[in-house]
C-alpha cells in the first residue's frame, strides 16, 4: 500500500486553498505544499496577516494559522513540489469555453492539459494524480493518456475527487462533509486517498466508484441544486401574478419529506462559479451524444435562472416610472452569495448591467469585495467602454456612502449584516419616494412597508 508523505496542489485558488489546508490541518504527518503560477496569490496565502488571505471563508483563517509553516506551504515552485510528492491533486480552473467548438457550453480544458504535460516532464517516481477540479465526464481518459506516453517509466495513477463545497461555508464542508467521493481503477491507489480522508472523515461517508461516475456526480449535484432554484424561481413569477406567496408555497411544499426544505429560496437568481459552467458542460455532453431532449431539459435551468435576473431588473426599471437615466441606484452586495468574496457570475453582475444600458448611476457596497474587482466583473462583459463603466459606476466603503440621496436600494447579497441596518434612519437619507427592491427576500416586507418604502420583494 503506497504510504502517502508528501502532497502537492496544483491551484491555489477558492478549491485548491481551503481544501489542502483543512488536509493540512488533520493530516500533521503528511506535507501539503500548494503551488500557483500566480506569484501575488501565492504571497497573500503567505502574508502573516491573515485578513489578507486571498480567499475569504468563515474560519480559514484559524485553519491556515494552525497548519502553515508546521505541513503546509504556499510556492510558485511547480516543478520542486510534482517532483517530490507522492499525490497531486489538480485544482485548476476549467472555465466555459470562449472559443471554437463548444464555445460558451463546453468546459475549457487548456489548463487541464497544461498541469498533465508538466506532470509528466517532471516526474521521476511512480504518482497518484487527483483530479479535484470539475471535470467533464472522461477528461481521465485524456489525462491517462498524456501520462502514460512521456515514455519515462513513470506509474501514474488517476483518481477522480471532486469537491462539493458551498463557499461560505467551505471549511464547515470540508471538516465535516456529507461525503468525500473518490474514483478510481486502481484498488490501492483508491485507498491511499481514502487513507488520507479516513483522518478525520468517517468511513460511512467516504464513497468509493468508478472513475466516470464519480466525475459525472459533480456535475449532477450541481446541476440538480441548481434546478431546485430554478423551479422556485419559475414559481415566484406565477406568485407575483396570483397574490400567493412564494415563501409560503415553498415553506409547504418543503415541509414535504420526498422534497425537503433545502434550496427552495426564490432569489434573483443563482450565480457562482460551479452551478451555470455546470449545467452548460452537462448540456454539451449530452448534445455530443445525440441528447437532444436531455440537453433541452437541463439548458432550461440556465434560461430560466437568466430570465429571473433580467425580469429583476426590468421591474426596477418599470416600477420607477419607467425611466433611471440618472437616477443613483445603491446595490447592496456584489459577491454571487454572503460570506465570500466570489463574484462569478453573480446576478449582480447582470442587474448592473441591464440598468447600465439605462443609464442608471449605480453605487456598490459590498462588505468583502474590492472596487478593483467589480470593475473588471463588468468589463469582462464589454457591454460598454470601461470609462462608461466608471462613469456609471462607483463603489464605497460603507453603506452610508451608498444609500446618501439615493433613489432606490437593490438587495443583491444576502449578508447578514443588511438585515441589522437602521431602516427607519435610511428612509430619511434617500430620495422620495424611497424604493427598495429586495432580490434576496432578505427584510420583512410588513416591516418595510410600515415605514414607508416602496418595497418590493420577488414572489410576493
């Protein structure tokens, strides 16, 4: 049985960080070095103050603290840590393709590939590869095949381990997961890692399939979740336009054992980087085999997630009168969910966009995220020039700067601290009549109402 002493990771991102430290953490026996191109990334995981961390999570920081130094370590030395470990896992991004064939579906392999080449070149000893990145369904076929024809005699052994994290709550996942799925062909290879998990992870939750199973189930769980969102979603459009409720509907339905209570909160809509690049790789799997009628099924979560946002969007436009050419609009949250600094693909990002066409003046105020990054989560569209970008947009350090004369409040993030704020003391610094437009159903609209807001709440 291969006794695993050293641990590299390939990627030191929102996965590749949070995942090895907590490994780190249990595992004191086994050195865990994290590596990334990204030499100012790798100096923020460095940096002694901990508030610097380049990935915002509840409760890293302690992880980190406890773990640094001690087993685990942050470089930009590739090529020293693949060739002194006996595990890499790979945790690189795999966006939606940009280019070519599949392009705006289909999972962007590039960075997949370049990991496997150098993997090969340097590697003297036999390897266990992880693949912890979500994967389309038998991208270890393709790494297998890099691997075994560097001709040098190394053994490599491919395992599929993929994440089921929810930012936000990541370090609570990843120290006490539903469960930790691993896939694999070879027996001892397969128990190496379950080994490593067993530290800390019950063995009734540590799962073990085949290879292609286990990089399908990513994408189904994901993909599954996401739909439950769509499907409330899709419900509190019809609530709006019947009187019914739609926290209601979704409290009585989820009260229901077979369908449980879990992600029936209407919103304005999922984001994130893992639920919409997802759903778009399943949906070009299918369709490469033929899956018309599958494809279809599961594309129709993302259209309806992507109405959700535009409708948003278009009931603040029509609700003020039709008109917000000028008119300052403080969006409260950036980030795609509360408790990270992840913005991909928030339905911020695209409220924003939609009003920008409009000429909105639109003030952000996000507890976690920087000036630096909203601007480029909107160039990144290049919907317009980036100077119309600033000239419409300006983001502030607290939410008082936002809301000062403004017209309207757009409750994009569901932070906690929004629900604690003085409502009655923000009436008097907006604008009349004062509207506020809760995408997150995150106020109590009778609250709301009584003192005087124009409040409006998706599915009510």
């Amino acid at each position: 049985m291969k006794n695993i002493k050293k641990i590299a990771c390939i990627g030191a991102g929102y996965v590749g960080g949070p995942t090895m430290a907590v490994v780190a953490q249990h595992c004191p026996h086994i050195q865990v070095t994290i590596v990334d191109l990204n030499e100012a990334r790798i100096a923020a995981w460095n940096d002694e103050n901990l508030d610097n961390l380049p990935v915002y999570e509840p409760g890293l920081d302690a992880v980190v603290a406890e773990a640094r130094g001690r087993n685990l370590f942050f470089s930009t030395d590739i090529t020293k840590a693949i060739d002194e470990a006996d595990m890499i896992f790979i945790s690189v991004n795999t966006p939606t393709k940009t280019y070519g064939k599949g392009k705006g579906q289909a999972a962007d392999l590039k960075y997949i590939e370049l990991c496997a080449r150098q993997i090969a070149a340097v590697s003297t000893t036999d390897k266990i590869v992880v693949e912890k990145s979500t994967l389309p369904v038998r991208t270890a076929a393709a790494l297998k095949s890099i691997l075994n024809n560097t001709g040098n005699g190394v053994k490599f052994d491919i395992l599929s381990n993929p994440e089921f994290l929810a930012e936000g709550t990541a370090v609570t996942d990843l120290q006490n997961p539903d469960r930790v799925l691993i896939g694999g062909e070879d027996a001892e290879a397969i128990q190496a890692l379950v080994n490593v998990y067993a530290n800390w992870v019950p063995a009734d939750r540590i799962l073990t399939t085949n290879l292609w199973s286990s990089e399908l189930s990513k994408l189904v769980a994901n993909a599954f979740l996401a739909q439950r969102v769509s499907s409330i979603n899709a419900i509190s459009e019809l609530c709006e336009k019947t009187e019914a409720n739609v926290d209601e509907v979704s409290h009585a339905i989820g009260m229901d054992s077979r369908i449980g209570s879990k992600f029936l909160k209407a919103s304005v809509g999922f984001g994130g980087s893992c639920f919409q690049k997802d759903i778009l790789n399943l949906v070009y799997i299918a369709r490469s085999y033929g899956l018309t009628a599958v494809a279809d099924y599961w594309e129709q979560v993302i259209i309806m997630n992507d109405h959700q946002k535009s409708r948003f969007a278009q009931k603040i436009i029509h609700t003020m009168y039709n008109t917000v050419n000028g008119k300052k609009i403080a969006f409260l949250g950036w980030a795609f969910k509360k408790d990270t600094n992840d913005t991909r693909e928030s339905a911020a990002i695209y409220v924003a966009d939609h009003l920008l066409d409009e000429e909105a003046e639109i003030v952000i105020y996000d507890p976690k995220v920087t000036e630096d990054q909203v601007y480029k989560d909107l160039d990144y569209l290049a919907t317009r020039s980036p100077e119309a970008n600033r000239r419409l947009v300006t983001v502030v350090n607290t939410p008082t700067e936002a809301i000062l004369d403004a017209h309207a409040i757009a409750i994009l993030t569901e932070w906690d601290e929004f629900k604690a704020y003085d409502w009655q003391a923000i009436k008097v610094q907006m604008k009349k009549p004062s509207f506020v437009f809760d995408g997150r159903k995150l106020l109590n609209s009778k609250e709301m109402r009584s003192l005087g807001f124009d409040y409006y709440a998706i599915g009510e």
